[in-house]
C-alpha cells in the first residue's frame, strides 16, 4: 500500500471492516486485537500517512483508531493534529463575515466528516490528542458548537457532535486544571478577539447569549474576562470626533456648538455586516452585558456609562439625520437596532443614576472635580471623570454626556447643592465655554433655581450692553448662548429677568444689528433663541423692540432654506418665536396690532417654504421638525393668503413620511380645496358659453393614481405614511365637492370618469384595505364604528384600525359624492363573488346612513330655502324613503315622487310621475328623465334633481322654450339654456345636445328642417 497509494483506500477498508472474513489468508484486526503499544519504531504506513493522506475522512477515522497496527505513535498524532489543525481553520473561515464572492454560511461547508472523526478517535482512545493539540482543538470546538450556530446555519447534527466532544472533555478533565485553565483562558481570548472585530459573522451579543449557557466555565465576568479594559475604551472614545456630526442637530439640541465651529466628520473606515464599527460592536456588547447583570453594573462597572450614554448619542444623531457621516455608524446601519440600543441605554442610565443613601456624596464629587483630589468610586467617580474628560476637550461630546447625567443627578439635589454647580461653573466659564453651558443648562432644567443661577442670569444681561458689535459675532454670540442655556422651560413658573434686563438686551442687539459690522447668520439665530425667551416678558413693554423682533424674524426666513441643513436650525428657531407671538396675540390687544402690521409678509415667506418640495432630500428629523412647525403655521392662514393655487401648490406634502406633517398639511388643503371650488364655482356662474372648466390639480392627480396592491395579509407591511397620504388625497377630492354647484360637481365628475381613476385606484385599493374582496368572513368589521364623519386630526399612528376606518369613510363619501361612478364599476365587475361582496357590504353598513343623510339633506333649511316657495313643496316620508315634490299651477299640482331603494346608491333611486296636469306627455317625460339623469348619471343629489325639475316647470309657464332635441328647458348636461338657433325652423337647441347630435349624424344639419346651421 505504500509503494502504491493509489490503492489504499481500497485496501484499508479491508483490512479495517470487522465483518471482512478470511480475505486470502488475512484476518480484519478488530480494536481489541490490537498490541497495546508498538514501541517507536515506524509503522509499515507512515509514509503514507506523511502528507494529507489519500483517504476518505471516515477511513482515516477508523485507522486512527487502530493505529498501532498501521502507524507509529509519532505519525498517529502527526495525523491526527493535521485534522485539528484544518478543523481550526475551518472555523476561523466559517467566523468570516460573508462577503459577494461567499455568502452567510457558505464558507462554513461540511463539518461532519472532521468531527466525525475527531469523536469517534477522542472516544475510543482519549490519549490520542496531546495537550498541544487540545489547546488547539477544543477553542475551536467550544466555537463551533456555542457560537457559530448563532450566526451561521449550520446542521442540528454536526452542532451535537461537537457538543459532545466539549462535554467529553469537561467530564474526563483530561490534563488536569491546570490544562482546563489554559482552554478556557484561550476561549475567552478568542472570544475577545471577535467581539472587537469588525471581518467576522458572529455579533458580541450572540457571544454573550453562547456564554450564557455556563458550558464555559460556572462564573464568567464577559465584561472584565472578554471585553477591552476601562484604559482601551478611553483611548478608543478619545480618537472619534468630539463635534456633532451635522449642524441641523441643534433644531433638538438647542446648545450644541455652531455650524462654524464644526470639525468634518468620517465614516468608519471598517464595520460589520450591521453598520456597526468596532467601538460600536464593543458597545453594543458590553450594554447587553451591563443589562443582564444590573447589579454587577451598579457595584463594579458604573465607569462604562459614559461609553454606553456616547454610544446612545451616536444611535440617536444617526435616526435623526441618517445621511450625516457618522464615525461610528454606517449608513446602512438598520434603525431597529438603533432604538433598540437607545431604549436599553436610557433603561440602564436610570437604573445606574439612582442616588445612592450616601449623604453628600454629589458634594464631594464636585470638591474632586474641581481639585486634584483623588477619584472615589461608584457614582461619584463617574461624575468627577465626566467633568474632568469635558473640562479636557470642552467637546460637544463630552458636554452632551455630562448634562445628561447632570439632569439624572440634579433630581434628587436641594437649591445648595445645585448652588455650588453654579459656582463651579462660573470657575471654568473663560477656559471651557461648553462645559459651562452644559452645567447651567442641566442646572436650570433641575428647576431648583439656585440664587447664583439667577444672579448669573443677570449679570449676562447687563455684559451684552458692553460687548462692541465688533466683537458681537465672536463675544456676543457665546454671551448669547450662555444665557439661553440659563433660560428656564415655558412651562415654568421661574422669571426669566426683569423687564429693564430684557429691554437691554434688546437695546444689546439693536446697536449691533444697526451698525457697520457684518451681522453673521448664527448671531442672528442665537438672537432668536434668546428672543423666543424674552417675548413673553416684553409683551406689554412699549418700544422698538418688536421691531427688532420682526425684522430678525424677516431676515431668518429670507436666508432660510427646508434643503439647506445649515440654515434649519435657525429656520426651527424663527418658526417657533412666531407660533409664540401668535399665541401671545391671542390675549394682547396691543401686540396684536403690532403683528398685525407685519403679518401678512412674515406669513407669506411661511407659505412659500412649505410649498417648496423636497424630492431629491434625504428625510432627516430637524428637517421633519421644521417642516411640522411650518405647517403648523400655515394651516391656520388667514384666507387672504390662500388662493385656487395652493391647493395644487401644497399637494405634494401629503407624500411626506411624517404623519403629522400630512394631518397638518390636510388641514390646509381642506381650506384651499373650498377656495379653489369657490373660484370656480364663481367663474362657472358667469361663464354664459361653458367654456370654464372646473378641473383636480395635476399634483392631486398623481397621489390619486397609485396603486398600492393593499390586503389584510400584509396590512403589517404597508408603509403606513404613503398609505396615509394616499387616503387623504381622496379626502381633498372628495372636500373639492363640498359647496360645488352642480355645474362644477359635473365637470370634476367628468375628469375622474376619463381618467377611470375610480375603478382603476380607489375601488381596488378600498376594497383591499377593507378586506371586502377576501370575502364578507374576512372584511374589516364596521358594526362599532361611525362611518359618516371623521377627524383626521385624531388619526392615530400606528394603530391596527386607523387606515381603515379612513378607508370605511371615504368609501362612504365617495358613494355619496359619486354613487354613479360606483354603481357602474360593481356593475361592470367581471367576478360575482366579488360582486356580491361588495353589495351586501355596502347594504349592510352604508346604505342605511346614506339614506339618512340624503333625506337630511332634503330636509335641511339650505335645501328647503332652495326648492320650496309658494308653488313648490316638498314632503319627506322617512319611514319609507320617499320624496314627494309638488308644483303648483293655477290651483292644479304637479307632482312627482322619488323612492329610495334599501341598498342605494347600488340601485338606482325611481323617479315616478304621480300628476301631470296641462303640461305634454312627451314634455313631462323630458322633464322625469331629467331628474332621473341628474340623479344616475350626473351623480347630483336628490335636492339637484328637485331644483332642475322646479327650473324646468317655472321656465316652462314663464314662456322659456325647450331644447327641440331633449325638450327640456335646462341642459342636464351643463345646466344651461338652449341659446343656438336654427335660422331657417327658428328652433332653439343646447350645446351639449347639439354637439352630441352633429358627433351622432356626422352632420351639421339642423336635427328638424336639416338645413345647415354652422
């Protein structure tokens, strides 16, 4: 065999088959023939055995298990460590994070044989492995068997053999403990190494979850034992950027440093398959270890929360801006994992920032900061280090970490010790600006009111009237957001200053804006934050001050820009003095006639931002800010500033992704949608030749004609914002019908009707929301909901059932707004079950309340000031659905009545002639088949078809002469006269009929003398 390896595999399997018999005078061994040592010499198959050896993994299995016979000691274990050896490769392979060229699990392969093996020698002779190939071998077990699984797909059997062997081990103690320590020591080194490496597929939460288990070792600390130490993590934290990763941050963070003073950020050159960077993996890890083990937290690693409250900040700046470079966070991070690490780290912050029953312990913390006195332990020793790191950089970072935990801490503080933070703070206001900032700010935001916090309030007051407006850009501005950082909530009860403080301030400002010197835009902002303070104050102060006011909000709003990030924080701050000055308004006579003056300017640079589109923006949550404040101005314009175009102007906001932007925006559409029918409802009034049309703004349009494919089954998969601002799309419709006169409700009927966006969008898309075509068992169940009126304003996001009581009422709506558009599509309906879906629906939770509210309408003061005078009256039978209207004419009625069938507007509504007196039959039935138009086809309403029959009647016995074509006196078409003569019979026609008769003839000859008319 060896001289011809080629055979061998052949060869040994007879040799090693116990159930080979007599095979030429040879006799298979079984194990327990075999010599119990064959001394050092060398076995008749080491040379075959010397490289990779040409055998099948199970073979090579059962030679080692018999290798005495073929193999020297030496070369059994050369074998045997050339398996371990490739197994450990292996697994350092699978550990790979996936790439294009090999997926997730793909570089794990076929374990099965290399454990096969490795179990089967290990179990039938367990000195077979060294203490080398131990070290080795059961690291990359334990691997394999608790932590791969997590990550990787690796089969149910394989996983158990490897399990088997580690158990195995840890039964038999093989080597003593001094070799158990070396392996788990190397385990936990190895674990290390892939918690802090960004190549690999396993995650260090799956590695805690694995260690969880306890198949390690009965107690393991993972944050001393597998974690980098305190010193690594600090020197980690110290090499990121200190700065805010984007300007616009400071729309939610009112005293982050200013776009000028903002160092570029990268994102990280290395990170997992999450987005994670190496920090950012360490971190995630230690919190989920942090949380499991709350008290060990608590009482040894209170030091890791400012790592864990930087990681939180990092999670929180990329949700909100996710386009900013982040340098611990790729963009393709997934932002369930980022709220995720919030809601943990705000959970373990208030765990670990309860007070201790430690009297003065806040005391003696600052005393240490603000000396050189040695740190103390626990919570007092992660205050002293969190100043101190802010006192060392003076970064954005640090600052945003210790006002957090200052605010958690200040909570259970007295006006003393609050008072000493503030002496403090006056300490290290010239050499660190920031940290002073960040101090007063959790200090005011305690609420406890210190008497230096007051007095420090102002003294900053009467500085600014100091500060030259050439140092005004550089002094000015931090004086100025020193003082916001000091300014107590709205909500509060506490005076900002006095009033003669407050005007100096604004004397301050006015000298610098007044003067030669440039004003920068950041000024100008810090200005506006301070103001938004102040206004409450100086309400009733007379003076320029408002001036200033206005003309700073004026210049905010002329250089600001939704799509330019450097402008938003300033745009946020504007925004919210104005909603402010509007509220103050509300109760103050004087300031009210002040803003009155300016109003109309400021309101109108409000409205040409929110009509502004942002297609190509990345949505960010300053920018979503800013755009709700914006809205929230706007809907409540005055109707001046709301023309027939802003409805097509504003429609795009309806496709936002904030839900409260669309409800907002909504508001004012409603308004706009009644300003545009009232335009046109006007210019059809005089539009004597129907050349006017009335016509769905192409930007309403394109929101209505999606099709979104919606169904119960996947109802958990819609994007709720699209689907929201889809539904509401038809709500503007639907507003645009309100107040119309028939003539306008025609034409917009005749738009959807070419467009056949009913059938094509609005039905299909109901009926899926609805769950009307799964069936009747499965439809969405109405019997608790009104389905006649709905507030968009109390929409609740996120609910199970908000989208489709929307969808219930506008289904409503559009059977009452157009029934015969409806009617035609369930009648044109191809599939019967779908049909008849639809109709016992319909029937069953529609009908009713369109009925009631049809004879309402009938029955309403509106209607009843239209159709009843001396001759017309109109009575209504509600216990049987029916109107009945007579004319009176010379003490002789005419009469007609209508009948609500029960399932209408599926079926039809009857018109009847009940009396006919004096007038033709075939003048009658013209006039019945008016009616009967109006209400079928032209989608009017009952009071509609009542007022046309009353025109048709009074125009009648007032000599009016009737259409020879229709012989009725109003065109059903576009309710207008018949005013085209034939010179030659003299008889008078409607347009509409005499353009549908020239299309019909293909002639343009008089329909009763055939002379020619054009």
């Amino acid at each position: 065999m060896a001289a011809h390896p080629e055979a061998a595999a052949g060869a040994l399997e007879l040799l090693v088959n116990g159930e080979t018999r007599d095979l030429q005078g040879l006799t298979a061994v079984g194990a327990d023939a075999l010599p119990s040592s064959s001394g050092a010499a060398a076995g008749p198959l080491d040379p075959l055995f010397a490289d990779t050896p040409p055998v099948p993994m199970a073979l090579l299995a059962r030679v080692l298990q018999r290798g005495a016979l073929f193999l020297s000691p030496v070369a059994s274990r050369a074998a045997l460590a050339r398996v371990v050896r490739a197994f450990a490769e292996r697994v350092e392979s699978a550990l790979a994070a996936p790439t294009d060229s090999v997926p997730l699990g793909l570089a794990a392969g076929s374990f099965d044989a290399e454990l096969q093996l490795l179990a089967s020698v290990l179990a039938g002779r367990p000195d077979a492995a060294d203490a080398d190939m131990r070290r080795t071998l059961l690291p990359a077990v334990y691997v394999f068997a608790y932590v791969l699984p997590r990550a990787v797909p690796l089969g149910e059997d394989v996983v158990r053999v490897a399990r088997s062997i580690w158990a195995q081990w840890k039964e038999q103690e093989d080597g003593g403990a001094g070799l158990r320590a070396e392996v788990v020591a190397e385990v936990k080194r190895r674990l290390s190494v892939l918690v802090c490496s960004t190549d690999v597929c396993v995650t260090p939460e799956e590695i805690l979850d694995a260690l969880a288990e306890g198949t390690l070792a009965p107690a393991i600390d993972a944050v001393a034992d597998i974690f980098p130490a305190k010193a690594e993590l600090d020197a980690m934290l110290d090499a990121l950027p200190a700065d805010p990763s984007t300007p616009s941050l400071a729309v939610l963070h009112p005293h982050l440093l200013p776009a000028s003073a903002l160092r570029p950020h990268k994102r990280p050159a290395a990170h997992d398959a999450r987005g994670f960077s190496a920090y950012a993996r360490i971190l995630a890890g230690l919190l989920q270890a942090l949380a499991a083990d709350r008290r060990a937290a608590k009482e040894q690693h209170v030091w890791a929360l400012r790592h864990v409250l930087v990681l939180a900040i990092e999670a929180e700046d990329v949700l909100a801006v996710p386009t900013a470079p982040s340098a611990v966070f790729d963009r393709s991070v997934d932002r369930g994992a980022l709220e995720g690490i919030g809601a943990r780290a705000q959970q373990l912050t208030a765990y670990l920032l309860t007070a201790t029953a430690e009297e003065g312990w806040r005391t003696r913390a600052l005393e240490a900061a603000s000396g050189d006195k040695p740190l103390v332990g626990g919570l007092p020793g992660l205050l002293v280090e969190l100043v101190r790191c802010a006192r060392r950089t003076d970064g954005s970072r640090e600052c945003r970490v210790l006002e957090r935990v200052l605010q958690h801490v200040l909570q259970d503080a007295d006006k003393a010790e609050a008072d000493l933070w503030m002496v403090f703070a006056r300490k290290i206001e010239k050499s660190v600006p920031e940290t002073c900032i960040a101090i007063v700010s959790a200090v005011s935001a305690s609420t406890l009111e210190p008497p230096r916090l007051e007095r420090y309030r102002n003294e900053l007051a009467a500085d600014l009237l100091g500060i030259s407006s050439s140092k005004a850009n550089t002094q000015g501005l931090l004086s100025l957001r020193k003082l916001a950082a000091s300014a107590p909530g709205l909500d509060s009860d506490v005076v900002f200053l006095p009033q003669q403080r407050s005007v100096n301030i604004f004397k301050a400002c006015q000298q610098w804006v007044a003067s030669d010197e440039d004003i920068e835009e950041e000024l100008e902002s810090a200005m506006t934050l301070v103001f938004f303070h102040l206004a409450p104050l100086v309400q009733n102060v007379p003076g320029t001050h408002w001036d200033l006011i206005f003309d700073v909000v004026e210049s905010n709003l002329e250089n600001a820009s939704l799509t330019d990030d450097e402008t938003l924080v300033s745009l946020a701050r504007t925004l919210r003095l104005i909603i402010l000055i509007q509220d103050l308004t509300l109760t103050n006579k004087t300031l009210r006639a002040s803003w009155q003056e300016r109003q109309m300017q400021i309101l109108t640079m409000v409205r040409d931002l929110a009509a502004g589109q942002l297609d190509d923006m990345a949505g960010s949550t300053p920018r979503s800010t800013c755009r709700e404040l914006v809205l929230s101005i706007v809907q409540d314009l005055p109707t001046s500033l709301i023309t027939e175009d802003t409805l097509p102007k504003m429609c795009h906001l309806l496709a936002d992704p904030s839900v409260d932007v669309q409800k907002m925006t909504y508001q004012l559409l409603t308004v706009a949608a009644r300003k545009r029918t009232e335009h046109f409802v006007v210019e059809a009034g005089v539009d004597v030749d129907a050349v006017a049309k009335a016509d769905l703004p192409l930007e309403l349009l394109d929101i209505l004609q999606t099709n979104l494919n919606l169904n119960q089954s996947d109802y958990e998969d819609l994007d709720e914002s699209i689907v929201f601002g889809y539904l509401l799309g038809w709500m503007v419709v639907f507003d645009l019908f309100s107040d119309a006169s028939l003539k306008v409700r025609l034409s917009y009927i005749d738009q959807l009707r070419t467009l056949d966006i009913i059938g094509t969008s609005f039905i299909p898309n109901l009926l899926g929301l609805l769950g009307v075509d799964q069936g009747i068992p499965k439809a969405f169940k109405l019997d608790v909901w009104t389905v006649d009126e709905y507030l968009v304003q109390l929409y609740e996001s996120g609910s199970p059932w908000s989208l489709q009581v929307l969808a219930a009422h506008l289904y409503y709506r559009a059977l009452l707004t157009v029934p015969s558009l409806i009617y035609n599509w369930v009648l044109d309906c191809k599939d019967r079950q779908l049909s008849s879906s639809i109709a016992t629906y319909t029937s069953l939770h529609f009908s009713p309340v369109l009925i009631r509210a049809e004879l309402a309408h009938v029955k309403s003061p509106e209607a009843t000031a239209e159709l009843v005078d001396d001759n017309l009256t109109v009575k209504v039978a509600t216990a049987v659905n029916e109107i009945v209207a007579s004319y009176l004419v010379d003490e002789h009625q005419l009469e007609i009545k209508l009948k609500i069938p029960s399932d209408w507007p599926l079926h039809k509504i009857e018109v009847k002639d009940v009396r006919r007196v004096g007038v033709e039959e075939t003048r009658w039935r013209a006039w019945i088949l008016a009616v009967q138009q109006t209400l079928w086809s032209q989608n009017g309403r009952i009071v509609d078809g009542l007022g046309l029959f009353k025109k048709n009647v009074t125009l009648h016995f007032e000599g009016q002469v009737e259409c020879a074509i229709c012989y009725s006196i109003i065109s059903v078409m576009d309710l207008t006269l018949p005013t085209k003569p034939c010179k030659t019979c003299k008889n008078r026609f409607h347009s509409g009929c005499l353009y549908k008769w020239f299309s019909t003839s293909h002639s343009s000859s008089c329909p009763l003398c055939r002379s020619d008319i054009i």
